[in-house]
C-alpha cells in the first residue's frame, strides 16, 4: 500500500496544496446528521482519524469545544500545526486502529479520503467505543474520476484525461477499490443499525492547468508511479500539461 508516501514531507506540502478542496455541502451534510442525532444538546468532541494537513479538521472547529486531529505521518501534521489558528484544535501522532481515547467520549469520529487505508475492522470496533451515546462516524472518499469543463473544449480535454486514467491506473492499489465503488464495502461492515449511504454528490472545481497537474501528482497512483519510474513518471505529467 502507498500509506508510507504521507510520511514524506514534500508530498505532503504537495497533498496540502492540490488536493481537491475542502466541499461545504459535505460537511454540512455530516454536521446536519450529528444535530439531529444528538437533539441539539451542546457538541463536546469531535475526532478526525487520519486527518493528514487537517483539511477537513478546521472546518469542524466551530462546531465543537475540541477538535482532536489524528494522523500516523509526523509530516502531515507537522503541515496541519502550521495552517492551524483555531485555538480548540490539537493533534497528535496515533493509529485508527487504536484510538488514544476514553469509552464514550466523543460526539463525533470523523475521517476524510483515509478510511480506505486502515485496518476497517479495528477502526470501526474503535470509533464505536470512544463514540457517545447518539454520537455519529462519519467518514467519506472521493471517486478517483472526473471529467473536465472548459468552453467548447471540453470533448477534447475528456479524451486526454480517459487516455492518461488509463496509465495512472497501472499503479492503484486495493485502497483505490474501495474509493471507486464509493465505500460500499466499508459501509457495509459498519455494525450500527441507523446509517445512510450517500453517492452522487456533485463537486465543481475551478482549476488552471498547472493546478490540474498538481492535483495528479497528488494522488497516491501518480506517487506510486513516480517510485517505479521517476524519470517516466515526470515525462508523463510533462506531455499531460502539453496535451
């Protein structure tokens, strides 16, 4: 599996910077579901396993007293600390799979394009000890596919991008399965009885081509690519920007 690229600090400067942002409807979405489950009473501690640069861990923060981000890559943290202002946000180096917390002890686990890299069996079993009463796990992936809009090209640039998917594709692992048919396996192994599957939410991105480039190369087949052949790899995302 390609975990170990998110102990590398340029890659993760680069995950910061290029992943897709950071989508509104979705944490609404998760944050609507966690109020009417817990009948508006006031939101103590939400946790966010796999946090990486904390993406997806600040925009929690004015929805709860503390925010714990959780991440196994120092490096990714490291990033998190630095884009960090909320003073109710803290994070720290610890595995899914074993939860540095209390039993009951928090309204909300949360985890945002990495439950397809743990252990799913011991997070799950995790999140639902430390998880209150009512409380709420959340987690959610992208699928790794997308098309591209621009003006009466976008025919054109659809072709190029189905041609490269198909290069990149050389260099998936099982974590780009689960993300593809959107985390069905993993819903299905979730125990608890009130759960819902969300599919089909519809993100627009405006992009230059440098930041299209940029979001390649911050996928995890684009760095396995890279690890099996730089200098390929490099002439890959060079002819992709000249296409």
């Amino acid at each position: 599996m390609a975990v170990h690229l998110f102990k590398k600090m340029d890659f993760s400067l680069k995950y910061q910077k290029y992943m897709i942002p950071v989508s509104n409807e979705l944490i609404n979405v998760v944050f609507s579901y966690v109020k009417g489950k817990t009948n508006g009473r006031p939101l103590e501690m939400a946790l966010d396993v796999g946090c990486g640069t904390g993406r997806y861990t600040l925009p929690l923060a004015p929805h709860f007293k503390k925010v714990l981000g959780l991440d196994i890559s120092e490096s990714q943290l490291s990033v998190a600390k630095k884009m960090t202002l909320a003073n109710n946000v803290s994070y720290m180096v610890a595995p899914a799979e074993k939860l540095p917390l209390k039993d009951a002890s928090v309204d909300l686990v949360h985890s945002g394009l990495a439950a397809h890299w743990f252990t799913l069996d011991k997070f799950i079993n995790e999140s639902v000890r430390v998880l209150k009463t009512r409380g709420c796990l959340a987690f959610h992936g992208f699928v790794p596919l997308f098309e591209l809009e621009y003006k009466h090209l976008s025919h054109d640039l659809n072709v190029v991008v189905k041609e490269e998917w198909v290069t990149l594709f050389d260099h998936v692992d099982i974590s780009t399965d689960e993300m593809i048919c959107q985390y069905q396996n993993i819903y299905e192994a979730i125990p608890l009885k009130d759960k819902k599957h969300i599919t089909e939410m519809l993100q627009k991105v405006p992009m230059s081509i440098p930041e299209f480039i940029g979001f390649i190369e911050s996928l995890h087949m684009c760095q396995n690519f890279k690890e099996n052949n730089v200098e390929k790899a490099e002439q890959f995302l060079i002819q992709t920007e000249k296409r």
